[in-house]
C-alpha cells in the first residue's frame, strides 16, 4: 500500500490549513518537550508570525536514561493544546504507549510515533485504526524497508494519512548525533507516494549544522521539516544543543519563503 507501484499521484496530507505533500515545504517547529506554559505560547506566537505551519511539543518523552526529564505527560498536552490554539497552529505530540490514545487524539492533529517505537507493532495497528495523521519517524537504525513495512501495518489497518519523517540513523560517526540520510529522502519520494518530511535536529545533534541540513533536505526532495527551537537552549530540559534560537529560525523562513515566491 505505500508502495509507488500501487499509487503513482503523491499523497497528501491535510492538518488544518496545511497540506503536507501538495508543493510548498511545510515546517513543524517547537521545544523537543513542552516544559512551561507561559513560554510555550509565547513562542508558539512567535513562530505562527515567522510562518511556521504546525507546533511541536513532547508531552510524553522517551528518555534514554530514567533519571531524566520524562516530559509533563497529560499537563503537557493541555499545554501544548493551549499553546496551539492560542496562537492559530495545529499541534503534533508523540504517542508512546496505546494507553495514552483516546487523550493525544483529544489535544493533537498530529499523532507522532518516535523512532524508539518505530517497530512497535501492536501501536502502529492502534494508530492504523484511528481516523487521524500519523507522522512515523526512520528507527534508529531501520533500513528503508523496515521502516516502509512500519509504514504499511499502519495503511493496513485503514488509516491513509501516513507522513515520514527521516531523522537520521546511528552510524560510527560520533561527532554528530545521528548521520541524516539524505539517501534516504530521495530513495523514499521514490519508493512511495506517502509524504516525507526531515528532522535535522535529530539528523545532527548539532545547532549549527541543522539548517545547511534542512536546506539539503529540501534540495534532496523533502515535503517538510522538522526543526526543534527553544527560546534558551542552554537551559532546555531535552536536546538544548540541537535546538535553534528563534532569531536563527526566522531568518530561515523568510529564506525559504523567498524562495518559493520566485518557483
Ligand atoms: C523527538 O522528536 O523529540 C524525538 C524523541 O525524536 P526521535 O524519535 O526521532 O528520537
Ligand atoms: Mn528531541
């Protein structure tokens, strides 16, 4: 079902007044985690101004270690509801267990499945039932086949509206986070008609390569971005050195709205 052989027209996602496959890159920006409110929505303004698309924010945080910040859980997605109303965006959370179903589809439009879940089976099935968008990030080390067979448990099941997100995957290099395939975004547009958007921030690890990298991404054919931003990434509770700053974001979108003006 995501194969291109089976459908030739590239599908397209709609989330509001966003349409995820259709031309123009969408940009998904926000904290890695919701962590305050007053600051959420604050930023959540700042950036609906700059002309981002969909607010992101992790209620539910898969942590690699115990002892760090797990996210606000179910206050994090109020938040994060607030945070989206308030400024006009529609919001995008991961879910990390079926249990918290019925509650992310109450405060998100988009029902994000992290990498560390991407071969959670019994989830992918719950998420393939409901009614609403899925965004399924690459696995951690998944080959494309994986992660399109990932994809296609959640098509199985009845739910069209699947979105990819590369993320990057784990290599030798250790000065990076993670290597962002770029490989991997041209060979999926190929592969499938499913829309695919890039996460640089997870891609690299690092603030100032994430956007050269998103700019690759497009280049490459990406539908979209994901881009983690923090008002003060030194003092962010997850991921603070991938996060960019507001100001760095801004001057990225008018680039990028610039750019399509003259397509
Ligand atoms: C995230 O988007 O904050 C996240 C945890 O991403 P990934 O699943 O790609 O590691
Ligand atoms: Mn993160």
């Amino acid at each position: 079902l995501v194969s291109r052989e089976n459908k030739r027209e590239n599908t397209v996602v709609r989330v509001g007044d966003c349409r995820i496959g259709a031309g123009a890159p969408a940009v998904i920006a926000g904290p890695c985690a919701v962590e305050d409110e007053e600051m959420l929505v604050k930023l959540a303004c700042r950036l609906k101004r700059m002309g981002v698309h969909i607010l992101r924010g992790g209620a539910y945080k898969p942590r690699t270690s115990p002892y760090s910040f797990q996210g606000l859980g179910k206050d994090g997605l109020r938040i994060l509801a607030d945070a989206g109303r308030v400024a006009g965006l529609p919001v995008i959370t991961e879910l990390t267990d079926v249990r918290h179903l019925p509650e992310v589809c109450r405060y998100a439009d988009i029902i994000q499945i992290g990498s560390r879940n991407m071969q959670n089976f019994e989830l992918l099935k719950e998420v393939g039932r409901v009614n609403f968008p899925v965004l399924l990030k690459r696995g951690l080390s998944a080959t494309l086949e994986e992660w399109l067979l990932a994809a296609e448990y959640i098509l199985a099941e009845g739910n069209r509206e699947v979105i990819l997100c590369e993320r990057g995957i784990r290599g030798f290099e250790t000065y990076t986070r993670n290597t962002f395939d770029i490989n991997a975004v041209a060979a999926v547009k190929y592969l499938s008609h499913l829309p695919l958007v890039a996460d640089p921030s997870h891609g690299t690890g690092r603030r100032e390569l994430v956007l050269p990298v998103a700019r690759a991404a497009l280049a490459a054919g990406a539908d979209g971005l994901m881009l983690e931003v923090h008002p003060n990434p030194e003092n962010a509770l997850s991921d603070g050195p991938q996060s960019l700053r507001p100001e760095e974001l801004a001057v990225f979108m008018q680039d990028l709205q610039g750019a399509a003006c003259r397509c």
